[in-house]
C-alpha cells in the first residue's frame, strides 16, 4: 500500500477560488478562521493523518477488532495510542463550539478534516464521525443539564458517541422498533432491548461511550411518532462528573463484517439500562435526523476521501508498472500510464474526485450559512440548498467511492486483486458508504419525496437557474471552454426536464416518481459535479498561474466530454414510471415461469 500524500494543494484551491470559503470567513463567529489560518491547520492536519493515521490502515484491517472473554472491545494494535494523540492534538474538537471546549472553526474546516482522517484510515475514522452526531442532537436538543455534563469531554474526545437506530427487525424502517424505555421515579429511564449494527459501540481507546439510543415508552403512538431519544452512558456519571458505576449495557458479538475490520460494529444488549431523555418523548425522530443530516454529508465524504486514497495508489502504480509498450516505442517496455485506456481510468478518477470534493465542500459551506448568516432570508435559503444537495452529496459520493475504487483495481490488475497490495481493502471498505445512514435508494426518495416538494418546486427550479449562470462565465472564457458550455447547456435541459416530469408526475403517480429516482438523482450528481469543475475552470483561469489553469481546464473538460453525457442517457430512466418495474412477480423474477 502507498503512502497516503493529502491533497492539500487541491483543497486550498477549492476554498479559495471554487467555494468562495473567504465569504464563510467574514461571517459571525468564524472571524477567526480566515483562510490563511485554515490553511496552515490543515497543512499541519494533513502531516498528522499521514504520518500518525495512515501507516495504520492496513494493520488495522489484517487485525480488526475483537471481542474480548470479559465483554470488552479491543481495538486494533495502537489504535488506543493513535486516538490519544488524535485527542491532545485537538483535531476532532476544531470545529465543535468554542462553549464546550471546542475551536468554533465553520463545518467546511471540519469537513476538510474528516476527508484527510478517512482517507488516512477509514474504519479509525468512524468513532470521531459518530461522535460527531450525537453531540450535534445534543446540541440542538439536550437540556442545559445534559450538555453541561456529557459535551465537555465528548467535544474533547475525552468521551466518544454512538447513534443506537437499528434493530433486528427494524433498519430503514426506525418506526418497526421495540426497544422500552420506562420512566423511573428519579426521572430518569429504564432502557431495554436490543439494537445491531452499532459502530464502535464498545472499544478501549476512550473511558466513557455516550450511547444516543432511540426507544419507545410505554404509551407512545405506534410507528415513528412513538420514537423517542435518550443518552445511556456506558458508565453513569456522579454528580462531580466523575465515572461511576458500569450502566447494564452488554456488548452480544461483533458482525464480521466486508470491511472497515478495524471498526468495531456491535450488537448491544440493553437490560434495564439507566437513560436520560433528550428534548421531548415522542420526538426522537427529529433528534435522528439531526444525527443523520450531520453524518449523511460525512458519508459522502468517505466516498471521496476512500477514492482519493485509492487513486493514489493507483496513480503510483500505473507509473512504476513496466508492461508492453505504448505506441510509438520501439524498444524496452513502457509504463502503464501510457496506454489510453489506463489513461482513461486515471482521468475518470481524477476529475470524479475533483468534482465531487468540490460539491461537499460547496454543501457544507451552505451548512456554515444557514446556521451563521445573519440575514434570517439567506439562512433559510441555504438551509434549503442543504436539503437538496446533502441527498446528492450522500448518495452520487458512496456510488463514486465504489465505482472508482474498483477502476483503482482495475489498474494494478491481478496484484490490485491480491490482498497484500492493499487496492482490495479500498474496494471493501468503502462498500458500506452506500448503505449505512440511509440507503442511496432512500437519499433519492428524500430528494424527490421531500426536497423536490419545496415551495412546489420552486427551490429546486431556482438552484437549477443558479447553475445555468454558469453560461455567461464560459462565454466569456474562450474557445478552450466551448464544449464544457454547450454540453453543460445540453444537460442542464435535460435535468430540467426529468424535474418537470417528477414535479408534475408525483401529484398523481407518486410511485412512478419513486421508480425513477435513482437514475435522477445521478443525473443531479452528474450535473452539480460538471458545474463546480466548470467554475474551478473558470476561477483557475484567472489565477495568473498556467500550469493551475491547464489542469483545471483539461479536468472540466473531460468531465463535460466524456462523464457528463451520461445525464441525458438516463432521462429515459428516470421518466419511465413503475409499470415495467412490477410487470414480474416474484415466481417470473425468478425463472420459474420458464418451465
């Protein structure tokens, strides 16, 4: 496995000359994250993920983490080691409010960071993301007694966080839940059940675990209106804040799982466990998606950061690889790089991931907007921009993380298909992207079940009108940018037209919509992707600096080219309606009918 060099080159362009992130900068309570302090910080982050947190990705995946014969977790070798300079170091509190300890630096720096820490080491990665999480509901939701006692350290990383949804019998539908939660004379809750797939929901790297557990007390309406959130801490803590007695949380087993080895994903056993409700009963619904929403861009993000990594690699190989030679060599062998269809695969990557860090990076300078602006317009405005983009963001950035992984193989070819080499682990750890924190099938049915429907379309409809201002910028450009322009033009209408279809079709078909909204939702990726390389494009242009603005250019292009058609051979897809899709039961779906 290569080492992992961060793109910090790559990220600084993007928040100087793609995302405007100097705006972000001059906005409220982040004056003092200017970009040349950011800078600097992620120049010294990226020295820590690559010198401290890489080297540890391929012993953690040979290793994973085990479950112990007294209950207990362990993780990893040095992995307890590696999180206790991870926490001295202050990475994870960077941008967490300054009232709890934390640096008050906007989402869009934490975003960066949590790029750079999973590309370094994925399955590390996962305790700081869903710690995370549930200080965000804690935020938002906890009373002052709750968030004095448990954000502090959690800021810190002294204490780290889980998200407790899922059980045997209920996984993308939360409402299916029976864990109990019945209230105690102290006012606190007895919490009983069992819950699944819990990350790092037991390990050794810190003291104290803060379970954020959905449960229903005894006279809760059925079905998702009957969900409520509660803190069950794995020690209860005294009233000095010291840790006290062990809660009656029992880790089952470990899933055994395609990837992310080093993560420990638990089956926990709660048997009158002591918790404390967060906000009201019966709104733990609106606490998930808090938690949810913070970590669906995160997601997206480890598709990015899994590809980036995997690219690398990649990208070393195809340099050091003698084999054949390329046309117009007459003697000796030729390093793979020059054959055209590796060439392909390394553009394919390459532009993917350019385009897509800069749409996280564009969604969570959004986030800083709509929670630090003080034009309550603009805040609300961003916060729908939020809404649309987090689904893409989640959804077109795990199938990337997937897609490019594999092209990453395909590269080192039968060495990327030996375990040793390390491109296999990529390919197996990115896989669960797409489906924890919601499906990608429930990321498309979000964008056209809910955000599609806001302000009857019109909110979608306008950000469709911001993209197209790109026309005038490319204008502008020169020759060089005619083909981004026209074929950005092109898709531009036929997005369009898919969600005029949706708009009008949802109204009486809602199922028909649904069918369609996979490929639709590609289509947005597609385009919001070509967009932001079009803007780098332009921006590079004008920074004075040739070989900057080449790449940019040939990278926008290629996208546009050869990446971009891809949206308007969907259109048919996604304006198909449901008839063809339950044409066959599930006796012809089968074969049987063959007989």
């Amino acid at each position: 496995m290569s080492q992992y060099q961060p793109p910090i080159a790559d990220i600084s362009f993007a928040l100087e000359h793609v995302v405007g992130y100097q705006d972000i900068a001059k906005l409220p309570g982040f004056e003092h994250a200017d970009l040349e302090t950011v800078t600097e910080l992620l120049e010294q982050c990226g020295e820590f993920m690559s010198e401290a947190v890489a080297p540890t990705n391929r012993t953690g995946d040979i290793q994973g983490s085990t479950l112990q014969s007294d209950g207990t977790v362990a993780t990893p070798d040095g992995f307890k080691e590696l999180y206790q300079q991870y926490v001295d170091a202050g990475w994870g509190s960077v941008p967490l409010p300054e009232e709890f300890g934390g640096g008050g630096f906007p989402r869009t720096v934490g975003l960066v960071i949590q790029e750079l820490m999973t590309s370094a080491n994925m399955g590390f990665s996962l305790c700081p993301l869903l710690t995370q999480g549930a200080i965000e509901a804690l935020l938002h939701y906890g009373d002052d007694e709750l968030k004095q006692r448990y954000l502090p350290k959690m800021v810190s990383g002294e204490w780290t966080g889980t998200m407790n949804l899922t059980e045997p019998q209920a996984g993308s539908d939360v409402g299916a839940l029976t864990t109990r939660a019945v209230r105690n004379a102290d006012g606190s809750y007895a919490i009983t059940g069992q819950k699944i797939f819990i990350t790092y929901g037991d390990h050794d790297m810190a003291e104290q675990i803060v379970h954020l557990v959905l449960a229903r007390t005894p006279d809760a309406p059925a079905g998702t209106r009957g969900i409520s959130c509660f803190i069950v801490p794995k020690f209860l803590v005294n009233e000095d804040g010291s840790l006290g007695e062990r809660n009656t949380v029992e880790t089952l087993s470990l899933e055994h799982k395609m990837g992310i080895h080093a993560s420990p994903t638990c089956v926990l056993s709660y048997e009158n466990a002591t918790g404390y409700l967060i906000g009201e009963e019966n709104k733990g619904m609106r606490i998930m998606f808090v938690m949810m929403n913070s970590a669906r861009l995160g997601v997206g993000v480890q598709g990015l950061a899994v590809a980036e990594r995997a690219y690398q690699q990649s990208l070393t190989y195809a340099q050091d690889r003698q084999q054949g030679q390329a046309i117009g060599v007459t003697t000796g062998s030729s390093p793979i790089i020059e054959f055209p269809d590796v060439r392909r695969m390394l553009m394919t990557q390459r532009a993917s991931i350019a385009g897509l860090r800069y749409l996280t990076l564009l969604d969570a300078t959004y986030v800083d907007r709509s929670t630090n602006d003080p034009d309550p317009a603009v805040r609300a405005r961003a916060d729908e921009i939020v809404g649309l983009l987090t689904p893409i963001c989640k959804s077109f950035g795990t199938d990337l993380g997937n897609e490019l992984t594999s092209l990453a193989l395909q590269i080192q070819g039968g060495m990327g298909f030996i375990e040793e080499t390390g491109a296999a682990q990529h390919v197996r750890d990115v896989r669960i992207a797409a489906i924890y924190e919601g499906t990608n099938g429930i990321q498309a049915a979000d964008l056209v079940g809910r955000k599609l429907a806001i302000r009857g379309g019109a909110s979608i409809l306008e950000f469709l009108s911001t993209m197209r201002e790109i026309d005038m910028d490319l204008a502008g450009a020169g020759t060089d940018f005619s083909t981004i322009r026209a074929e950005l033009a092109k898709q531009f209408d036929a997005l369009e037209k898919a969600t005029h279809w949706m708009l009008k079709t949802g109204q009486s078909d809602p199922n028909a919509v649904l069918s369609g909204s996979t490929p639709y939702l590609r289509m947005w990726g597609l385009c919001t992707s070509a967009w932001m390389l079009a803007r780098a494009a332009v921006a590079a242009a004008g920074t004075g600096d040739t070989a900057l603005a080449q790449s940019q250019l040939v990278l926008a292009r290629f996208h546009a080219e050869q990446l971009l058609p891809q949206c308007g051979s969907l259109l048919g897809a996604a304006t198909a309606g449901s008839a063809d899709l339950f044409a066959l039961d599930a006796r012809q779906l089968s074969g049987s009918a063959r007989k």
